[in-house]
C-alpha cells in the first residue's frame, strides 16, 4: 500500500471554497422562488436557473474530499481512534446544534406557532431536527463505512482494484468515461426513491454521495491517481464545458417529444450526475496544480469552516426574515443579506468560538495547544 504524508493544500482550498459556496446559496434562496425557509415575495427565475446548475457541484466535491481525508486518517491511526476523534468532531457537535442551533430556524420559519424564541426552544430542543446538518449526519454514516472499506483496498482483491484503476487513468479520458458507474446508480435509484430530501434512507441521495465519498478514498489512495487529475485537467475541462452545455440545452429547452415524463426525469438525473462527476474531476484538477501551497491563514479558516457551516443557515435564516420585509429589490436584500451573515458568522467563529475551550469542543475543533 502506498502511503504519503504529503499534506494536499488543494483539499484545503477547495474545503472551505465549497462551503462558502454553500452559504451563498443559502443566502440567496429566499429569493430564487423555491419553498424555502423564509421567502421573498418577489423572485428572480434568472437566479434559480443559476442555482440550479450550481447545486451539482459543491456537495459531491465536500463528500469526495472528506473520502479523501478518511484515508489520510486511517493511514495514521488505528480504526478506534479513527472512530474517538471523528465522534469528537461530527457526533457530539451535531448532537449540540440540533439542539441549540437548529430550533430558531423552526421559529422565525412560522413564529406563529410558537409563543416566543424561548417557547421555540422548550418544544424543539429534543427533536433533533437536522436541518441543514443532514451533511454531517451523512459524514458520520460514511465514516463508519470508511474503516471497513479501508480494509477492503489493503487486501489483495482491494490492491487490484486500485491498479485498474491506476491503469484507466493513464488514459486522457478514463476518469470520465468512469461516470457510467455513477450515472447508472443514480438513475436505477431514482426510479425507487425520486425524491431529493436529504434523509440518509433516501438511497437516491445517500448512495449518490456515497459513490463521491468512496471515490475519494480511491483516488486518495494511489498517488498516480491524484497526479493523473492534475496531468488531464484540460481534457476533463472539455469535458466539463459540454456536460454543462448539454445540461443547460436540456433544462431551457422543451424536451417533451421525447417520451414519457419517467423518461425525461431518468435523462435528467443522468445529466447532473455528468456535470457532478466532470466538475469534481476538473476542480480537483486544477486546484491541484495551482492551490498548492497552504498558507497560515489558510490553516486558520479550513479549521473554522467546519462552526461556520454549523451556523451559517441559522444566521442567514434569521436575518433573512426581517430583511425580505423591507421595501427593496432583490439585488439589495440579496447583497444585504450576503454581507452582513457572513460577517456575523465568521465574527462568532473567530472571536466567540475560537479562543473559548468548551465552545471549541462543542463545535468539534481541536484543543488549543
């Protein structure tokens, strides 16, 4: 097996760029039209034709990196203090803010239904409502999976896997052509669980980022792999540039000459996965040949990032429900919005969070030294 204490600074960057991308599309979702938590009166179909295209590229790419870093892990420790310091830094957080976190999210959604905030508190505060902390719950079911499949790649059968994969990325576009696996997973589950919640026994989207998670621990695996990335970036970019193409031709145009809406649906879900699977490919690519220093500063937000997505939904929730009251267009409630929970956010993470003890370990950082 072959092992490297190199550190990947691209993983670093790509971590706390996704989860930025993440809170800026929920700071825009009040006003894209959907059913969201607080909603605008007014909408913009322009910014929902936007999101919508953005929407299958963070997440696989989180769960891919998080693969990837399992490995890293597991190379250094043995599986119980693999599963001590993961509990440490998923479990008991997501315990904590489904607890304190989630509930102001349920009473600024309908405060009708609640006498005040503190009332809020006192009915929610055992229900354990995930919220948008789903993606940790994800997290900690595919870390528990990570240790046997580990295992599964340092055996023989596993070592052989691995080498065919080594050998199909020496080719320009053997890594793409692998999103057939992914495509054809994601359409058979979709024909049993069409739905896109995000409940772990929703295999439609569970097995979906699994695939990501577990490929991550593949590539993270062989270091041929993870250079071959770098080495094919334009070609994957081509690739990428006709998924994203193809995807916006299908979602704009008027298909219905095709067949059935069953048939239009599977084609659908075929095409997002294309653009998840090139743009992860793409980004780890390039991020690999320019991100490749890692900075103090760098160090200092990849920790914070992981409160900062905790927080993130509640604060945006919150301000959100005053903001679309006021008499403005979307362009100032949405750059309102954007500036003032980012600041508000990262000013918690940075000056409340990180220099207390019991805040830190609540929020799974590590202990200061």
């Amino acid at each position: 097996m072959e092992v490297t204490n190199q550190r990947y600074a691209e993983l670093d960057w790509l971590r706390v760029i996704l989860i930025i991308a993440v809170f800026m599309h929920h700071v825009f979702m009040p006003f894209n039209g959907d059913d969201w938590h607080i909603v605008n009166s007014e909408s913009s179909k322009l910014l929902d034709d936007i999101m919508v295209y953005f929407e299958q590229l963070r997440l696989p790419v989180l769960f891919l990196i998080a693969g990837a870093g399992s490995v890293i892990l597991l190379n250094r420790l043995n599986s119980r203090t693999f599963l001590i310091s993961k509990s440490k830094r998923l479990l008991l957080p997501l315990l904590l803010a489904m607890m304190f976190i989630t509930p102001p999210q349920a009473y600024f959604e309908a405060p009708a239904q609640f006498a005040s905030l503190l009332d809020a508190y006192q009915q929610r505060i055992l229900l354990f409502d995930n919220k948008h902390l789903w993606f940790i719950e994800f997290l900690i079911i595919f870390m528990l999976l990570a240790i046997p499949f580990k295992r599964v790649l340092d055996t023989s059968s596993g070592q052989s896997l691995l080498a065919f994969v080594e050998k199909l990325v020496r080719r320009p576009f053997g890594l793409m052509l692998s999103v057939v696996v992914l495509v054809t997973v994601r359409c058979f589950l979709k024909t049993f669980y069409p739905e896109q919640d995000g409940a772990i026994e929703n295999l439609s989207v569970s097995v979906f980022y699994l695939v990501f998670f577990l490929t991550g621990m593949v590539f993270m695996s062989r270091p041929a792999i993870w250079q071959s990335l770098r080495r094919y970036r334009r070609v994957n970019l081509y690739s990428f540039i006709t998924c994203s193409l193809v995807f916006y031709i299908y979602y704009l145009g008027d298909f219905s000459f095709i067949g059935s809406l069953a048939l239009r649906w599977q084609i659908w879900w075929g095409l997002t996965a294309l653009v998840s699977w090139s743009g992860m490919l793409v980004m780890l690519g390039y991020g690999g040949h320019y991100l490749n220093e890692s900075p103090a500063w760098l160090r200092q937000t990849n920790e914070l990032i992981y409160p900062f997505y905790i927080l993130h939904q509640t604060v945006i929730v919150v301000l959100a429900y005053y903001i679309v009251q006021w008499q403005a267009g979307i362009a100032l409630k949405s750059l309102t919005l954007l500036v003032f929970a980012f600041i508000l956010t990262a000013g918690l993470c940075y000056f409340v969070i990180r220099p207390a003890t019991w805040l830190r370990l609540a929020f799974g950082l590590k202990q200061r030294t």
